[in-house]
C-alpha cells in the first residue's frame, strides 16, 4: 500500500477528529440547483483507494493552507458523498498517453520546431527522447518550464515564435472546413435556441450592453453546452476534482500503468503530467469551494461534467471566480440561474478580446478561448447566425419628439402625461415598474415608442384609443386573475416587438374593436387562457413568437374576426380542448408554418370551422385537423 506522509494544521487536524465522528452535513442545497442523478463510481486497486476520510489529508491539509476555513473543509471531506473516484485521472492520463504515438499535438510541435531549425526529425507525431529534448531546448530559451512536455504552453509559444520568424502570418486564421456538431445544428435544437433567445431576451440585451457581446453568443453557448440548462452532467465536481488532485502524486499516478511498461521517457512524461494535472485539480478544487462558501451552496448540490465545468454554461471553477457575473442582482453568482450564466459568458467573451463587431477570424478565435475545437467554434457561430437571421428584429420606427429616458413607473407615467407625449420615444432602463398592482393605462396615445433597455418589467398594459404605438422588450407579468397582460381596445396600428407575457391572467393578449395589431417575436407563457384573443378586431398577426404552457378552452381565441393570422410560430406544452376557437363570422383566420411541440391539444378547431392550417408540423400528440 502506498504511504504518503502527510501532517495535517492542528485547526485542520482537530476539526477533522471531530468531524470524523458525527459528519455533519453542509449548508441546504441551492434551490436553483438541479438534483444530482451520479454515475456509477469507478474505482481503482484496492491498494490506491483512499478507506478514510484521513486519506484526503494531502488534499485537505492544501485547501486550509490557502486560505479555507479548517472546519468547513473537513465538513465537507467527512461528507459519504466525498467517495474517492479513480476514473476521471486515469481516463485523462491513458487518454494523453495513446496521443504520444500519433497524436495531433506532438505533430504539431515537431513541426513547429521542424520550421525554426530547431530539430532534423521528420514529423511523425511520435514521443520520443528527441522529441523531449528538443521541446526542453525550446522551452529553457522561450522562458517557458522545462519538463518537456508535448502540451498546448508548448504549441502557443512556436505558434508566437513562428510569427515573429516570418513562417506564419500574425492575423488570426479564418478555417473555412465547415465541420460541425450536425447533432446541435437540427432543426429541434435550432427551434429551441429561437425559444430560448425569446425567452430571455431582455436579459440577453442587457447583456450585451454591460459587455458589447451579442445576445445570440450567449444563446449559442447554451445551446451547445447544456440545451439551456437541461444536460448538465452526472458527476460531482468536488469529488472529481479532489479524486485528481489526490491522483497528482507520482507514485499513485503510476499505478494506473502497473500493466503497461513504460520507457523512461514515458515514464518521465507521466510522472510530471501526473503532477502538472494533479495541481490544476487542486487550484480548480480550491476556487470550486470558495465559490460553493461565496455563494452559500452545498458543494454536493450541483451536477458538473466529468472533469468539473459546472452551470449552465459549463464554467471550470476557476473561470466563475474570473469571469462570474451576478445577473439577477441578488448578490451571489450562481451559473444555474439562467440570468447569471448570459451575464457570464458576455464577461468571459469580453475578457478574451470581444469588441463589438468583429471579423470571423476574431470571432473563431475568442470562441476558440471557451473550447479549444474548430468543430465547436463552427457549431456555435452556426447557432449564433441562425439565431441572427431568424430573430432579426424589425427596425424601431423613428420619432421626431424628444426621447425620454425613465427609470420608475411615477417617471414614466409623467413622461406619458407629458404635453410633449405624442410622437416620441420613451426609453425604460431596467427595473420592476410597479404601479400598485394595476396595469399601465395608455390612453390616446399617438405615434409613441416605448423601448426597455434590459430586462424592464410592467404589471400589465392597457391601451385605450391609443393609434402607432410600438412597444418594444418589455416584460409583462400581470396579477392572477387579470383579464389578460395586455388589452388593446378602440385602437390601430399597435405594433408588439420581443414582449414578454408571463403569469396567471386569463389571456395573454385581448384585442377588442382595433384594427392592425402585430405580435412579433414575443413571448405568452403560462396563462390561464388563450394566448390570443380578439374580437370586433381585424389584421391581427401573431408571427414568429412562442406560446408555452397555456392552459384552458383554446390557444387561440376569435369572435367576429377579420383576418386572424398566426405564421411561424412555436406552441410548446399548452393545454387546451382546441388549438384555435372562432365563431362562424370571423373571416380568413390562418395557421401557417408553425411547430407544435408536446402539446394536449385533441383538435385543430371545434366543428368544420374556418380556420386554415398550412405546412405546419405536428411533434408528441396529434393535432386533429392540422396539416
């Protein structure tokens, strides 16, 4: 059996003798997190597996060494969960050891050295003593640690030298190959990044303002990484990464090659590769705990890949300590909260170079900073442009007044009141504008511009004789029992871009005696009613936007209806005994290229009906009548 010495701070020792016996639990889970399903453990030879928690005292003795509380340490390795987990470092290491005998890294390096003179051997991609010492040549005259190690500290630093030697040019490379992750860019993982985007759109502004990074970026991340929060992972990041950092050691990183004989330049390579792994684990560990302390949650909580990336987004510990940004304001970063994961990634990007508009080179490359794959950085730049091109917004119309900006609901009631409120533009900076519980009452407006910068949140709206009003991201969250988020009566000309209608009314929208009212890219979740519903009304379009977990009689709702149009849309989860309920008198009501998704609707309409139904396509329970 392996004896590693080690002598743990009185603080730490004490704590853990105590802890040893009752093995409290840490703090409550975060309620944002979701339940850990794990793995089966793989474990090693009887004689490498640690039988106590007094074997992770190397690990433990570190932490406290650098700065975390004694007591709370060992909680945490006292823990049953804290179960040693041999797979993650020996994967990794069997994994970099087959690349010495053909890998991509070892040629790339010996063609490097090749091309500054500073080796005679024609690349094979093999590692071998040559090999090793050219490399630690290159490393000891570049500053760089000498270990000889065929890694990518190694391939950056020939990439800078053969620039500066004039054999490769310094502006980023465009790879135009076009492979991609063909399992994301599907029609089905598409249409939820569209969702997605809509979803949390303000969010993902506001994003993009604080950090110049575009919301579909975030998007795109999401989508790739973890389908928005719904795979992430089977592991424990804390026990991942303390198993490895444990695994750092030579002699225990040995044993996983206790059948396969190794030359001695192998065996140098896996001795310092052993270490080199085992320290990232620790410092990942380490920043992975103080965040767990920071943000109030129980390192056990949370799922996280096999070597530890964790949220939303799929951060390594140390880049949320880096990178990690409070998106939702309520003073803690937690990467499972969807508003802290945008927030995030835009800092992430912003701090690997992203600046406005850039050329596809620079985009590859920042991307590139988040996972090092040019399949990966294809896939999402494809998500991104999709998203772009779908979503492209329609142009906000100009007005001649002078603009107003407000940040409360008194202010922008002022604003509206104003002398000065007919034809302009009133900009909302972020923020709940509650107004007692009432929607906001928009009463004879004309040619007015209301414009949320960021995630701006309303009671509900009502516009009365109101003419060219064009309300443009804003979140509508009405009290329950509300007729509905928005009500539009006696106007025209009502256009609704990116508006949000969530909550427990009874519609999403009520249209009633208006004419030319427009619902794009917009939002209508989980109301008690149809999402849609107009009566006495006529050129009503609903296009591009997602209707989601709405429940009663139908989805959609007319009576006495003169042109009832629904193009391009998602319906995802909504309950209802029809899809779409008109009287004999509306005129010209359609449904056109839209997805169904998951839905318990039984039928398109009840009886004949008038409604028409167009290359539309059906996911989950059929939709009787559609086509």
């Amino acid at each position: 059996m392996i004896q590693i010495r080690t002598t743990l701070l009185p603080a730490a020792a004490l704590a853990l003798a105590l802890l040893l016996a009752i093995a409290p639990a840490c703090p409550a889970a975060s309620k944002t997190a979701p339940k850990v399903v794990p793995r089966a453990v793989t474990q090693a030879p009887p004689h490498t597996t640690p039988r106590t928690a007094s074997m992770w005292e190397p690990v433990i003795r570190r932490l406290v060494q650098g700065g975390l509380d004694a007591v709370w340490v060992a909680k945490v390795f006292a823990r049953s969960e804290m179960s040693y987990d041999a797979e993650p470092m020996g994967r990794k290491l069997r994994e970099l050891h087959r690349s010495l005998k053909g890998g991509v890294t070892v040629r790339k390096i010996q063609e490097g050295l090749f091309a500054l003179g500073l080796s005679a051997e024609t690349p094979d991609g093999k590692y071998g003593p040559a090999v090793r010492a050219a490399i630690e040549s290159f490393q000891q005259s570049h500053g760089l640690p000498v270990n000889g190690l065929p890694n990518q500290d190694v391939v950056d630093a020939l990439e800078a030298a053969l620039v500066r030697a004039g054999k490769a040019s310094p502006h980023p490379t465009v790879w135009t190959h076009g492979r991609v992750h063909a399992g994301v860019l599907t029609p089905t993982r598409l249409m939820e990044a569209r969702e997605f985007h809509l979803a949390h759109f303000g969010t993902l502004q506001a994003m993009e303002q604080a950090y110049g990074v575009p919301g579909e970026m975030a998007t795109a991340i999401l989508t790739v990484e973890t389908r928005h929060g719904r795979i992430l992972g089977r592991d424990r990041a804390v026990v991942i990464l303390a198993s490895m950092a444990l695994d750092g050691d030579p002699d225990r990183a040995a044993l996983f090659f206790a059948k396969t004989k190794l030359t001695p330049t192998e065996l140098h390579w896996l001795r310092e590769t052993a270490r080199i792994r085992g320290d990232w684990a620790f410092e990942e560990l380490a920043a992975l705990l103080r965040w767990c302390r920071a943000a109030g949650k129980d390192p056990f909580s949370f799922p996280s890949s096999p070597y530890g990336a964790v949220g939303w987004p799929q951060f390594m510990p140390s880049n949320i300590e880096k990178f990690g940004a409070d998106g939702d304001g309520d003073g803690k970063v937690d990467l499972f909260v969807p508003e802290d994961a945008i927030h995030s990634i835009g800092r992430y990007f912003k701090g690997w170079g992203w600046q406005g508009k850039m050329d596809l080179g620079r985009r590859q490359q920042v991307v590139w900073r988040y996972n090092r794959s040019e399949t990966y950085v294809n896939t999402v730049l494809g998500v991104a442009e999709h998203v772009a091109r779908e979503l492209r917004p329609e142009a906000i119309p100009p007005r001649s007044g002078r603009p107003a900006v407000v940040n409360n609901a008194p202010a922008l009631q002022a604003a509206l009141g104003a002398e000065q409120g007919a034809n302009r533009r009133i900009e909302l900076l972020p923020g709940n504008y509650v107004t007692a519980g009432r929607p906001l009452v928009l009463r004879g407006l004309q040619h007015v511009t209301l414009v949320g910068r960021g995630e701006v949140v309303l009671p509900g709206l009502h516009l009365e004789r109101c003419q060219d009003v064009f309300l443009e991201n804003i979140t509508l969250r009405p009290a329950r029992g509300a007729t509905a988020a928005v009500t539009i009566s006696g106007s025209s000309q009502i256009t609704l871009q990116h508006v949000r209608m969530r909550g427990a009314s009874t519609a999403g929208m009520l249209a009633d005696g208006s004419a030319t009212i427009r619902l794009v890219q917009c939002l209508v979740e989980g109301v008690q009613g149809p999402a849609v519903s107009a009566a006495r009304s006529s050129g009503v379009l609903l296009a591009r936007s997602v209707i989601r977990g709405v429940q009663g009689p139908a989805v959609l709702q007319g009576r006495s209806v003169d042109r009832l149009q629904v193009e391009a849309c998602l319906l995802r989860e909504n309950a209802a005994s029809w899809l779409v309920d008109v009287d004999a008198v509306s005129r010209e009501v359609s449904l056109v290229g839209c997805q169904l998704v998951d839905n318990a609707i039984p039928a398109l309409q009840p009886g004949a009906g008038g409604v028409r139904a167009a290359d539309n396509t059906v996911s989950g329970t059929p939709v009787a009548g559609m086509k």
